[in-house]
C-alpha cells in the first residue's frame, strides 16, 4: 500500500469517526433552542475559562523549553508559544497534523530541525498520556458507585444485561474471571499475537517516554508543569460551568468527571479537535449528573466553539508573526 493511498484510508476513518458521533451528539437536536441557550451564557464566566486555557498553552509552551534544552537548543518561551498555538490552530484542519506545524514554526523561528522537535513532542504525548489514565483512574475510584449505577441504570433502560435476570455485577465479575482463564490457559500463544507484540512495543516505548524525563535538567520543574497544565484544563472546565443555567450547580467532583470522561472524547482521532466526539462524550458524562442530554451538547459546542475561535483567531495572527520573522531573517 502507498502512502498516498494509506493517508487516504486514514482521513477517510477519522471523517467517519467524527461524523458517527456527531450524528448521535446532535441527534434531534432543536439547533434554535441550542443556539439560544449558548446566546444566554454567562459570558464573565467563558471568559475566565479561555483565559485559564490560554495560560495552560503558556505552561505547555514553557514546558517544552525544559526538552529543548538537552538538545542544545535555547528556545525563548515566546517562540515556544507561538509554536504551540499553532499546532492547535492546525489541529482544527488536519487532525493530529498540528504537531507537525508546531516543530515547523519552531524550526522557522529558532531553526529547532523538525525532526529534532518531533522527538520532545512524542516524549509530551506519553506524559500526557500518564496524567490522562491517572485522572480517569482517581475517577474511577473515587466516583465507582454512581459510574456503575449509571451503567446499571442505562443497560437496564436498553433492556440487554438485565433481561438474564442476573444482577449486572454478577455478570460483569464473570466475564471477568473467563478473560482471565482464557489469558492463563493461552497465555503463549497470546503473548506471540502480533497485536500484543505492538501493545509490549508501546508500553515499552511509554515507559522510555517517561524515563527521558530524566534528561531534563529540572525535572521536578517539568512535573510541576505538567501538574499545572492538567490543573488549568480541569480549572478551564470547572469555570465553564457557571456560564450555564443547567451545569452551575455541578460541584467539582462533578467537573472532573466529565473533564475526564471528554478528554477520551478530544483524544479520539475525530476532524476538529474531537468535534463530534468531545459533544458526545461530555452530554453524556453530564447526563450522569442529571443535565439533559441537549443541555450537555449545548455545553459542549459553547466550549469546543469558544475554544476553536480562541485559537484560529490568535494561531492566524501568530502565522503572519511567524512568516514575518522568517522573511526578515531571510
């Protein structure tokens, strides 16, 4: 297969991806209601949210300065961010190409090769990765009993579980215990799938990706950061929640839930930064919490679309800062 070819059935996955979940996502959706309840949003409240966002994207930029350094490259934290806010203005046309015009603008500033560059951003992805999983297990430990009485509650409505007359958990914990019999008695021949050799092959380069923190000469400084981007995101969200009648009221347990629970959906290889998956996933870790299934889709596209205006508006002006620069050194 060719990579033309190959980059074509890729586009065409995550096209498909994103239009699956934003059929459902916006599914019988009244878009005047919708667009009427983001119109009444308390507008202080998205304000300080985007603001709180925009100073994660200054830790990210900071942050990355931490791996340029063991490269040999002193990048100002200026440039830093500018690459940064391109990279996610990039993502909204072509998903996960925002890396590549991130290390571009950075190699156009600070002449940082790209490839050079890419390095330090997959080291990024795997730490972000590690705080992504630990956000979702505290989740998961601290909000077990209502994540399971609401799956309870939604397998019953859809009548499938339910209908053997056995409580769920009895099943759930006998699924459970044949996966693991199957695993013990086929343990060699699984071990030589080629699917669990890629898994064996990421984790491993996981736990390379996070051993490479070492080489950085503040290491508590890099973890401090990477604490308080993460710390912004769910801050971001939390004050999100104030701009809307029906999500003021979640506490902020509430909100790292349905921050965790998004985050798979931004993480989903969909067109737009997660649209489609992001709505989906966020109406319904809100319908947890007793927000209607439009209420939470109304939230979600307030804060995906003032997110995604945010940074076009500043990722194009920055574009015309960064080719200025490029032609006045040239």
């Amino acid at each position: 297969m060719n990579a033309k070819l190959k980059s074509i059935i890729q586009y065409t996955i995550i096209a498909a991806i994103g239009a699956f979940f934003l059929y459902f996502a916006f599914k019988g959706q009244n878009w005047n209601e919708l667009f009427e309840k983001i119109a009444h949003a308390n507008f202080m409240w998205l304000g300080l949210g985007m603001a709180v966002s925009l100073f994660s994207h200054y830790l990210r930029a900071y942050r990355a300065i931490l791996l340029y350094e063991p490269l040999g490259y002193k990048v100002s934290a200026l440039h830093s961010f500018y690459a940064v806010i391109i990279g996610y203005m990039m993502n909204y046309f072509i998903p996960r190409g925002g890396e590549v015009s991130r290390c571009a603008a950075l190699y156009k500033t600070d002449n940082v090769p790209v490839d050079k560059s890419l390095g330090t951003v997959v080291t990024e992805r795997i730490v972000d990765l590690f705080f992504m999983l630990a956000l979702l297990g505290l989740i998961f430990l601290i909000q077990f009993d209502l994540l399971y009485n609401f799956i309870q509650e939604y397998l019953q409505k859809n009548q499938s579980a339910a209908s053997s007359g056995l409580p769920i958990k009895w099943i759930l914990l006998g699924g459970f215990v044949i996966i693991v019999l199957v695993i013990f008695v086929f343990r060699n021949k699984i071990m030589q799938h080629p699917l669990v050799q890629k898994v064996l092959h990421f984790l491993k380069g996981f736990s390379d990706g996070l051993l490479s923190i070492k080489q950085v000469k503040s290491p508590v400084l890099f973890i401090l950061l990477s604490v308080g981007i993460w710390s912004c995101y769910v801050l971001m969200m939390y004050f999100c929640l104030f701009a809307m009648d029906a999500t003021k009221e979640l506490n902020f347990t509430a909100c790292l839930t349905v921050f965790a629970i998004g985050t798979i959906g931004v993480a989903l290889p969909a067109p737009g930064a997660g649209a489609g998956s992001y709505h989906f996933f966020v109406a319904q870790a809100l319908l947890i919490f007793g927000v209607a299934f439009n209420d939470g889709t109304a939230y979600a596209t307030m804060v995906h679309g003032i997110q995604m205006l945010m940074l076009l508006l500043l990722g194009g002006i920055i574009s015309v800062l960064v080719l200025n620069k490029q032609k006045a050194k040239s």
